[in-house]
C-alpha cells in the first residue's frame, strides 16, 4: 500500500499559499499606506472558519508556541539593529514608558473595559493589561517602512520602548489571571499575590532578563569575533547561529522566571553592538528571519479569530480601543515625558503611534489557556484593538511626523533642508556676540558663549539633529552632530 504523504502536503500548500497571497496583497497595499502586517492578519482572518477559506483553526497552545518564538525573532532583529548612542537620548524615557505607561494605560483602559464590557474589576483590569503594551513587530515594521526619518530622540524612545515593555506587560497579564481565577473560584488557583509578592517577582522578570540577556550578548559577541568574518559567504550561517542562540536564552530565561523577551532584545544590543563588523553580514538574512516570523505569527493569529463571535463585542471593543487610543496612551507618554522636556509634538507624536500588534493577542491567549471564564471575549478585544491600530495609527506614521514636526529632511534634498533649518548655516563654535549683532539679534544673558553651547543651554535635554529654539525672531536649530557636540547650525529669520 503506497503511503500517503497528504498531512504533509496539504498544510504545507495551505501555509504556503497564504504567505504568497499575504505578501503580493501587502505590496500592492503599501502604495496606499497599509501596513503589511494588517494585510497578514486579515489575510489569516479571510482564510478562517467564518471566510471564504473555511479552515477551521483552534489551537490556541501552538498559536502561543509560535506567538512566542515569532516575538523572540523580531526583538533580537530589532536589538541587533540597535546603536548605543540611541540609549543616550532614549533609555530614560523608555523605561518611564515602559513601566509607569504601561501601568497607566493598563488601568484607564481597564476602566474603559469595566464600563463599556460589563466585567469585574479583576477581569476588566486584565483587558487593560493584555492591550497596554505597544508592540515590536509593529513598530520595527512600520517605522522602517514608512519612509520618514525621525528625529533620534522620538525614534530611540518609540523603538527602545517596544524593545523593553513586554516584561511589565506579560507580568501584570499574569498577575490579573491569578487575581481572576482566585475570584472565579477556580480548583487550584492561588491566592492573590501580595504587595510583596508583586515586588519580588517584578524584581526576578526584570533582573533575570537584563543579566542573562546582557551576559548572553557579551559571550555570542567574543564568539563572533573569534570566528572572524570568513565562516560563510553572505551571512546566512552566521545569521543562523545568532537566532538559535537568541531563541535558547529566551527559553531559557523564561524557564528561570526572568523575562525572555526582554533577555532576547538586550542580547541583540549587545552583541550587535560589540560585534558590528561581524554582526552586519548577518543583517539580511536576519531581516528575512524577522518578516517570516510576523508572516506566521500574524497569519496564525487571524486564523484563530471568529468573525461572527466578534460581532457581538464590536461595539464596546472599539471604545476600549478608542479610550486607549485617545485617553489612556496620550496621558501615559504626557505623564512619563513631560518632565523630560519633551515638547508638545513630540509627546503627541509618540502618543499616536503606541502602535498594538501581535503582542495583546498573543497575551490574550493567556487567559484562554489559564481557563479564565469568558476568556474569548479578551481575544476579541484584542484583536479589534490591534485591528484599529495598524488601520489608523499605521497608516498615518508619514504624514503625522510630517505634520507634527519631528520628520527630518533627506540629505540629499536641498529644498526641504531649507524649510526645515532655513538658509543660513553657521559653524557651532561660532561666538553669540558676534551672531546676534550680525543678524540684529538680542543678545543672551552670557554673549560671550558660543552658539552650541548657549543652544545646550535652552534645551535643557541631550540635543539631537532636528531640535530647535528661539532667540529673539529667529529660529535656531541643530543640524549637524558629531556624537554628542553639536558642530553645525541652521538659522530661519522671522
């Protein structure tokens, strides 16, 4: 009797023909400003039980399985990608962001979903955490595609952010489940946790992830350098090598009880920082890697949703997703921001583009397999949430950061370099006494100071490429940096 290879063939025609029609409908859609991502999930979506493809998917433990392994991928990518100076002007607020925010957004959305979805405080809070953390594959992807520099200190907090706010995001997921259980009644949960209890295992995610992921990332980056730039010719063996190491020290941080996803991202830094020359061959194919990654995650997680049931929490789901949208992450960012000089653009910028993805669906498979009660409406939430994100926020990235200011001129375009810093450039070590009687401007209070000193000096924050000030009628701003000294400056009069 011949064997009969059909479990082999079948599903791999399926997932195949999924990624192919995913990727040819993602091109097309990018020329109208759609993300790739949201064409995945509503290709998945389509392909389901309720569409025209009729494939009935419910295995929620393998989503998780590869929701996991997909996230891992995109944050060492995104970590490999990484440089040091970024941390300069990006680290402080992205841990405000990615603690405090997190936690802040958690609970305003959490009173959103108590009030709109009829739930308990324990079940309605856990909504808010699932949601309340942006999302890496989400932003990696849409910051590169959407063809606009940002200046580096809004770039650096967005992508730093997305790099380290999963651990606060997962560890209060977990904290509500047990909360929820505890209330439900359920056989076996635990008791809820205590103050001390929150400390200590905050303390053990975060401890864990930094030390094993930092530890990790020295030892892969001497290993590198030991093996010198000739072990393959374009890259990909390397590439290999990076991401089985990447994905063992996220399993095995996870299994230890730190967080994995933040292990994996500062394992990327690391090492793609102190092994640039020979982490930059590898870069291609960990690109490819990475997209192949948000391909079956984003494909899977489609697949899992039910178009008919998540008809029937529409409504309240879309204003839990506007309260986050509108309410909960602007007040977050403005709250975690402000004190760091931060202006109004920029805070409004990054508030809008908080950008959900495969991280609160992936999260709202917890409760699923927690056997919380009522567990599917949480997916649901989720996943119109993350629906409503890429479709306003990720199709908006261009034109927000132009309107608002925090876009930076090509350096090839001589005519927008023009609008942007105006006609004048001056040499930063150019005195103030000497600038302000030239262009008729008042002097400072110390005139003898030169001018990127003086610039330093009223920005009160790290100045980066694209930061401006105003003395007296004109507009002074930075143009060129080396490192961390300003060296050139623009000047637009009146």
């Amino acid at each position: 009797m011949a064997l009969s290879l059909d479990f082999l063939t079948l599903p791999l025609m399926v997932a195949a023909s999924l990624v192919f029609i995913s990727v040819l409908a993602g091109v097309l859609s990018t020329r109208m400003g759609f993300s790739f991502l949201l064409v995945f999930l509503v290709v998945g979506t389509l392909a389901g039980v309720d569409g025209p493809g009729g494939l009935v998917f419910d295995d929620f433990r393998l989503s998780f399985w590869v929701g996991n392994v997909a996230l891992a991928v995109i944050l060492l990518d995104g970590g490999l990608r990484t440089d040091f100076s970024t941390f300069r002007t990006g680290l402080k607020p992205s841990l405000l962001l990615a603690t405090i925010g997190v936690v802040v957004c958690t609970g305003i959305t959490g009173t959103a979903a108590y009030w709109l979805l009829d739930l308990s405080w324990p079940l309605a809070l856990l909504v808010g955490a699932i949601v309340g953390s942006t999302d890496a594959a989400a932003v990696f992807s849409l910051l590169k595609s959407s063809g606009v520099k940002l200046n580096e200190r809004v770039a650096a907090t967005l992508e730093i952010e997305s790099g380290m706010n999963d651990p606060m995001a997962v560890y209060l997921t977990l904290t509500f489940i047990t909360v929820a259980l505890t209330a439900q009644g359920v056989a076996g949960a635990a008791a809820g946790p205590t103050a001390l209890d929150v400390l200590l295992s905050l303390l053990q995610q975060f401890g864990w992830g930094a030390a094993l992921g930092m530890g990790s990332g020295f030892a892969l980056a001497e290993l590198l350098k030991r093996l010198g730039r000739g072990v393959d010719g374009g890259g990909g063996i390397r590439a290999l090598l990076v991401v089985s190491a990447g994905l063992a020290v996220f399993a095995g941080t996870t299994w230890l009880g730190g967080s994995g996803f933040l292990a994996v991202y500062a394992m990327g830094v690391i090492t793609g920082n102190m092994a640039r020359r020979q982490v930059r061959a590898a870069l291609s194919a960990m690109d490819g890697y990475a997209w192949l990654s948000q391909a079956g995650m984003f494909l899977l997680l489609g697949l899992l949703v039910t178009p008919t049931g998540l008809l029937r929490t529409l409504w309240p789901a879309l204003g839990v997703s506007l309260a986050l949208m509108l309410v909960a992450r602007p007040l977050s960012v403005w709250l975690c921001l402000a004190p760091l000089r931060f202006n109004a653009r920029e805070i409004t910028f990054i508030s809008w583009v908080g950008l959900r993805g495969a991280v609160p669906i992936v999260l709202a498979v917890f409760p699923v397999m927690a056997g919380v009660q009522g567990a599917q409406t949480f997916f649901n939430v989720a996943f119109v949430v993350v629906l409503t994100s890429l479709l306003l926020q990720g199709s908006t990235i261009a034109w927000s950061a132009r309107r608002l200011g925090v876009s930076l001129p090509d350096p090839g375009d001589a005519a927008q370099a023009r609008l942007v810093y105006g006609d004048f450039v001056l040499d930063a070590g150019t005195s103030m006494d000497n600038l302000c009687a030239f262009y008729g401007l008042p002097l400072p209070a110390d005139a003898s100071q030169d001018l990127a000193t003086w610039l330093r000096s009223e920005l009160q924050r790290p100045p980066v490429v694209g930061d401006s000030t105003l003395l007296g009628q004109a507009e002074v701003s930075v143009r060129e940096m080396a490192g961390e000294r300003i060296t050139r400056v623009g000047i637009k009069l009146g």
